[in-house]
C-alpha cells in the first residue's frame, strides 16, 4: 500500500502517461484522467482487493470506469500496478488492434471488468456486479466461510449522472440495499461543451439520498487521503450503497487548460504538456516512469497474497460444504450443469403442447422454462409487466430484500415481481 508522501507522484505518473498517450495518439481524452488520478491514488492504492498476475480470481473487487471516455486513467492504473499491459500499449493508444481502445473493451485488456462507452451504462453495469455479488454470498457463505465478500467500485461523472438509465439503476441499487456498492462521482463542473451549469441543475446529493443511498462528501477529491477514508467510511455500510462526492478540476495540473473544456476531450499540445510538468515538478520524459513510482503503484505481492488467502478459505469451505463448492466452482468456471441439455429438453417436451399455435410472448416463456429449470443462475426480470411478457416460470421465485437488506426467496407467483428479478 502507498504511503503519505508517495501520494503526489503516484498521481503524477498517472497523469503524465495520460496526456502523453492522448497527445501521441492526437485524439482522447486528458482532463478526465489528470483530474481523477487523487481519486485513482485512494481506492487503488489503498483499498483496491485485485491481483494483476490473475485478472480474473473470482473475489477480487470489481471496478469499473463509467465515465469511460477518461480510459487512459484505468489504462494508466492496469500498467502501473503490474497487469500484463506494457509500455507499448499506452504508446499505441487509441490504435488499430491495440489493447488500448478510446473506450475500455472487456475481453482485450486484462483487468478491464465491463466495456464502458455510452455513459451510463458503467454505473449500470456495477449495479448488477453488486447484485450478483449480494445473490452469491446469499447463496452460498455459511457461518465462518465467507467465500463470496468483494466490494464493487464505480468511477462516474456528471455526464454517466444526465443519462436516464442512471437514474433507474441508482434506485435499483437503493431499494436492493447494496451496501457493497460504493461510487466515486468526479464533480467537475465541466463537460465538452463546457460548464455544466445551469442546464444541468440537479442536486446529485439529494438526489441519491432519496434513493436509499449512503452520501459522503463534497469532499475535496484531490486530497488522497480524505477520500481514502471516506472509502474507509462507505465500506462500513451494512444497507446502503454509497456516493462519494469528490470535487476535482479538470486536467488538474494544467496551469492554461485545468477546469476548461478545453481539457476534455482533445490534446493539450506540446506547449501546454511541457508547462504542465514543469507545474506538476514531473521532469521525466514521455511514457517514462520512476522506478520508485512503479515500486509505489507495484499491487503484484499485495495481490497474490490476497488470492492465496482466499485460496486457503475455499479450501476449507470445500471440505465443510463439498456439494456448494462444486456448484459454486462450476458457475466461476463458466460450465453449463452436466444435466443442462438433458433437463432443458425435458421441461420443453413437458411444457408443449404438439401442434399448439403460440403468441411470440408464450414461445419465449417455453423456452425460458426450459433455462431456468437447467440453469439455477439463471437470473431474469420484468419492468412490472409479468403477466403480460411472460417472464415469470415454474422455476423462478420471485426475489425480495428485508428492510435489512438480506435476501429473501418467496414461492413462485403468477403475479407481478416486485423489485424485477426471479431466480
């Protein structure tokens, strides 16, 4: 974990490979990145559960950039604490088959939880990492063998906030009280347009509140450790996801572009670039980095010794609960039940009627039977319409949540389903 006075440079690096990459690519966006990389400093080098030698150890902390144009801030952090993303890769930013894309693509770079570009869709996406996380750990820890405890982070700005769909997962994540959820909101005031006020006039704060989410903050989001605390903070909620409001300026360090528009979405320029480091004290060359930055941001020993903790866990919960450990470790794996094609034809040839007409709706139900009777994790939902888009199957209980928090499984109903999923 970083220390105090490593703080600066470590957020420094952050933001030199951020306006290099941009500036050599001559295309992207700087402000974003400079202006978060405090942000970046407090959760990643401070509380951040990941292991860059194994991407994808299933209880690692997901993290997702939803303001996903700022791509260079996770590229930036991917390279910097150890992942399997070179040097060569900032350098080829934003290039034809590179692992570097303008937005961050699941399935090329490692470490890359969810693709984010339409802004919105990142916060969204971390709701349902939050939910799936909350379902698990319902489903399978027992007393003493927390095998499923993971926290889902989400880096959002005012633009991810305009968007309607955030509105909708943000009260998802309320009413579904997901408390491990905790979203870090870059309030910047500047969009690239420019200001954002007065035609974006919401009261983000008030707005979450009402939502059944936990606010923390304004908060000054370039003071690392203020914000690392207040991660500590979120992290201490049993019922509600959190929001931490961190006030930043845009390509934070810039002395002619910082809390412009400026800023966001075109280079800086060679001139701008050379007067931002001399402002920042960063002398380094381009894409050039300190060793002892590299052996700040280094997550590799912290990573493999979290994973080989929990490896130690699953081991112990393998020999207590040998049956759960086996379904679980068949979902991490991604493998179908060795019934699934056995059970699916059975419910099909079960639920058909040979030579029955069907509306389009009624045919989807049929072959929903068939999944969810084969599939356990299965998860499906409704926008309060269920008796008219058929969602709703003979293996599907409806799913709620205590005033608490904690899950709750009811019969299956030919009603509606309150809150939107069945299982």
């Amino acid at each position: 974990m970083a220390n105090t006075l490593q703080n600066q440079p470590m957020a420094n690096a952050i933001r030199a490979l951020a306006m290099d990459a941009v500036q050599q690519a001559n295309s992207g966006h700087p402000g974003a990145p400079m202006g978060m990389a405090d942000m970046a400093v407090a959760l990643w080098g401070r509380h951040l559960k990941h292991n860059p030698t194994n991407p994808q150890w299933f209880d690692r902390d997901r993290f997702v950039l939803s303001n996903g144009h700022g791509s260079m801030l996770l590229y930036a952090l991917l390279h910097l604490t150890g992942y399997d993303l070179p040097i060569g890769e900032l350098k080829n930013f934003r290039q034809l088959h590179s692992k570097t894309a303008g937005h961050p693509e699941v399935g090329i770079t490692p470490g890359v939880e969810t693709t984010t570009g339409p802004l919105g869709q990142g916060i969204t996406n971390a709701v349902g990492f939050a939910l799936a996380e909350k379902l698990l750990a319902s489903e399978f820890n027992r007393d003493g063998h927390a095998v499923v405890d993971h926290n889902t982070y989400v880096f959002l700005g005012d633009g991810c906030l305009m968007e309607g769909i955030s509105h909708e997962a943000v009260s998802l994540a309320g009413a579904w009280k997901l408390n491990k959820l905790i979203a870090l909101y870059d309030d910047n005031g500047i969009s690239i347009d420019g200001q954002v006020a007065p035609w974006f006039a919401d009261n983000t704060p008030l707005r979450f509140v009402a939502s059944g989410w936990n606010v923390i903050g304004p908060i000054d989001g370039h003071d690392a450790e203020k914000v690392a605390a207040a991660i500590a903070d979120a992290k201490k909620q049993t019922e509600r996801p959190t929001l931490i409001v961190c006030k930043t300026h845009i390509g934070k360090g810039s002395p002619n572009r910082a809390n412009t528009a400026k800023a966001h979405g075109e280079p800086l320029g060679a001139e701008e670039i050379a007067l931002t480091r001399e402002a920042l004290g960063w002398s380094h060359e381009p894409f050039s980095i300190p060793e002892d930055v590299y052996g700040a941001w280094n997550a590799k020993d912290t990573g493999q010794a979290a994973e080989a903790s929990w490896n130690e866990r699953f081991a112990a919960y393998t020999a207590a609960f040998p049956e759960l450990a086996a379904e679980l470790t068949r979902r991490m794996q991604g493998q179908l039940p060795a019934n699934f094609a056995q059970v699916a034809v059975d419910t099909v040839v079960a639920a058909h009627t040979k030579g029955e007409t069907v509306a389009s709706r009624k045919a989807s139900q049929l072959a929903l039977e068939a999944f969810t009777a084969a599939l356990p994790e299965l998860l499906g939902g409704s926008a309060d319409l269920t008796g008219s888009n058929l969602t709703n199957t003979k293996s599907t209980p409806n799913l709620r949540f205590d005033m608490q928090g904690h899950v709750v499984q009811t019969e299956v109903s030919e009603g509606k389903k309150i809150g939107g999923r069945q299982r």
